[in-house]
C-alpha cells in the first residue's frame, strides 16, 4: 500500500480486542464506530451475518429432510468439523449484491434488502414438510439465537470452574476415534463418486455441474496416487 500510496479508511467497533494506539499503520486510519451502533451502522448487523445464518439454517433443513428420506438415524448433534462445513457452504451462497447493499444501507441509499432466500420456492415446500402442520416460520428459526450472548468477561473462578468441568481426555479420545472410523476407504469414496456421477448425468442438464464432478474425479485420483507412495525416510538416504 505504502508503495501504491495507496490510502485507507478502516471501520472498527468498540471491541477490546481491536488496539486503542494505531500510530504504528501507514497509509491506514482507523475510523471507530459510536457505542451501541452495531445495528445501524456496522454491514455485517445490517444484513450479511443474518444472511449467513439463514443459508446454515437452510443447509440444516435440508440436510435433516435428507437423512428422513434415507431412512438413517438423525443426528442429534453437529460436531466442530460438521458446522465449519455448513459454515463454508452458507458463505459460499451469500451473494456480492448483498454485501454491498449493507455497506451502502448505513449511507441512506436506497438498495433492496437482500433477502435472497424470500422467493425460494423449492425451499419453502422443504420447510412446510419439516413443520408438517406446525406453522413456523422460517426466519424466527434463522433468528432464535439473537439475544444470546456471544462474548464477555469472565473471572479466574469461572473460567477454573468451567476448566474443571470439561470432559476426560479418554472421553475426547474415544470421540476422535468414532470420527476417524466414519471416514470412508479410497474404494469406498470411489463407488460412492461414481454413484454421485451417475446421478447428475441423469438428473442435471448443466455442463458446469459434470464438469465439477469430473474435477473432483480427478482430486480422487490424485488423493489415491499420494497415499500409495511410500514416505522415505531419513536412514533411507545413508543406505
């Protein structure tokens, strides 16, 4: 930047983490929002976040309707590994209009609200056979967690006590361990990627989805020929 001469205005909140003292930035001037603006002035409070959270709910329904369908037992939890998952595939469906939007909402321009997901027909008859005859809505779901606090400050007592209430070692082993055996065998991921082919040749027209599908053939392939060589090691050299 400094070589661009490039200048930069950087909006930061009032949280403790971000440092008070920025002297130490070049071509940067940090700009602090008022307290208790998140709301009105910050884009990820106006719009990007519950985007994100609505596309993970969505994923979450969706995900659900289909271990209904399979007939498998439904898992009650999420664990780490799963959510980053469904993480990345929300964020991935958050569009660029809708991000610029919430940068120019603070400005008062006038922009749509981009809610994407309001006219996802396919969606709405995915959540009606969830709730059967409940009626719930779908953006009290994607909202259920908004009060809940995300951060704080705890004391040495608290965080003593909440150390000494985690799980063993030999319990977050033994979980580790059921994992590692849910991973699939190279033959196994095969005939299930050959099975993932067939059914997108058949059910979708879309040359960008045979094309994703022959990439991750070749990521398979590439997979399996690095697992098969043998790592030397070091004596190996001196032999």
């Amino acid at each position: 930047m400094g070589a661009q001469n490039r200048q930069i205005i950087l909006f930061v909140d009032n949280c403790p983490a971000h440092p008070k003292d920025t002297s130490f930035l070049s071509n940067v001037k940090v700009v602090r929002y008022p307290a208790n603006c998140t709301s009105t002035l910050q884009p990820l409070g106006l719009g990007i976040i519950h985007g994100l959270k609505a596309y993970y709910r969505k994923r979450l329904v969706q995900t659900f309707l289909c271990l209904v369908e399979s007939e498998k037992e439904v898992q009650k939890k999420i664990n780490v590994l799963g959510a980053m998952h469904y993480i990345m595939a929300a964020w991935q469906q958050v569009s660029q209009q809708t991000i610029q939007n919430c940068f120019h909402k603070p400005g008062n321009k006038y922009q749509s609200d981009g809610n994407e997901m309001a006219n996802d027909d396919d969606f709405d008859q995915d959540w009606e056979e969830l709730c059967r005859a409940q009626k719930y809505d779908f953006q009290s779901y994607v909202s259920v967690y908004r009060h809940v606090a995300t951060s704080g400050v705890e004391t040495v007592e608290e965080l003593c006590e909440a150390f000494g209430s985690t799980r063993s070692v030999e319990e977050e082993d033994e979980e580790y361990e059921n994992e590692q055996e849910m991973v699939p065998s190279f033959a196994e991921t095969y005939k299930a990627l050959q099975k993932v082919k067939a059914f997108f040749y058949v059910y979708s027209g879309s040359d960008e989805d045979r094309e994703n599908i022959l990439s991750l053939e070749k990521s398979y392939f590439q997979l399996r020929q690095n697992s098969t060589k043998k790592q030397r090691k070091t004596y190996d050299f001196f032999c």
